[in-house]
C-alpha cells in the first residue's frame, strides 16, 4: 500500500461543509497526525500533521516559513482548500476562530497559559474534572444546572425590612418611648 492509499483510506470526505475529515490518529486539539519510525538504532518517532502531508499530496509544498491555516477553523479538517499558506503570525491573529475542537464559544472560555499558549477554559475543566473521578475511581457525576453552592430555601423567603434604620435593624419610634 502506498503513502497516498493508506492516508486517503483514512479520509472522510462527508464531512460538514465540504470539510475531509481526517478519521486516524489525532492530537488532543483534534488536528490529524501520522506517526513514522525512522530506521536507525535510536528508533526515533516523527510525527506529522495529517493536514499538511495531505496538502502536500494534492497541491505542492508548503512555502518556507509558512504554516497552513484552517479556513474553516475545523481542525479535523485536511481538505486543501479549506488549508491557506500564511505566516505563523498570520495564523495566530485568524486562529481566535468562533469554537474550539468541542464546540465551546472562544470568547467566553479562551485562557492563557504562562508561556503565552491559548486554551479553551472550559476544555481544562472538563478535563480535570474527568481526571479528579478517574482518581476516586468513581464515575462522572452529570454537571448541575446552577453554579456554586446548590439554593437554600431561605434565599427563596422575602426579607422583611423595618423602616427608619439602613440596616434593616427595628428603630423605636417615639411614641413607644413614652
């Protein structure tokens, strides 16, 4: 089998919009990737983006200094022409695309790690917490629907204020004085 057979056997080209989705191996960001053993004694591993190879295949190399950019921020995605040349910066300034690999808005869960790296927020969460009950050995608990500590049914009764004093404390009037 051929490098171009074995990888279009790993292509879906059903995708939404016209999308080729790459059904092998995938990073944790949901881009593809294709592992190869080098033959050497050290018996190194190199590690290419399933995107790129494809590119490559079906258009020609990718200009030096150029990274591909996703049109369609689908990461999964190896159609060529959803892929552009531009430079790494280029790449950084479109890459603030409206989802993330699970579907969360990036305007409300986009965080910034210490080395300048962006993540999607809720991702992390989630995945911390599947990690915390994989701890326990316990199985996910489903997400509740209020944030924090559940109501409690006082917060549901009306305070009642007395008049006269901003601390809602009982004032004697004066006709009680006398």
């Amino acid at each position: 089998m051929t490098l171009r057979e074995w990888v279009d056997a790993r292509i879906d080209r059903n995708g939404p919009g016209e999308c080729w989705l790459w059904v092998g191996e995938r990073t944790t960001d949901g881009y593809g990737r294709i592992h190869r053993r080098v033959v050497n004694p050290s018996g190194d591993q190199i590690i290419y983006a399933a995107h790129r190879v494809v590119y490559e295949m079906n258009v020609g190399p990718i200009p030096e200094g150029l990274v591909l950019d996703h049109l369609c921020f689908n990461p999964p995605c190896v159609n060529p022409d959803h892929l552009e040349p531009v430079t790494n910066r280029e790449n950084l300034r479109r890459g603030i695309g409206p989802l993330c690999g699970n579907g969360h808005l990036k305007s409300l869960h986009r965080r910034e790690g210490p080395s300048g790296t962006t993540y999607c927020g809720q991702c992390h969460a989630d995945q911390s917490r599947r990690r915390y009950y994989a701890r326990l050995g316990r199985p996910v608990p489903p997400k509740r629907a209020w944030m924090g500590r559940p109501p409690k049914v006082r917060d549901a009764i009306p305070e009642v204020k007395h008049e006269g004093c901003p601390f809602g404390q009982a004032v004697p009037r004066e006709e009680d004085a006398a």
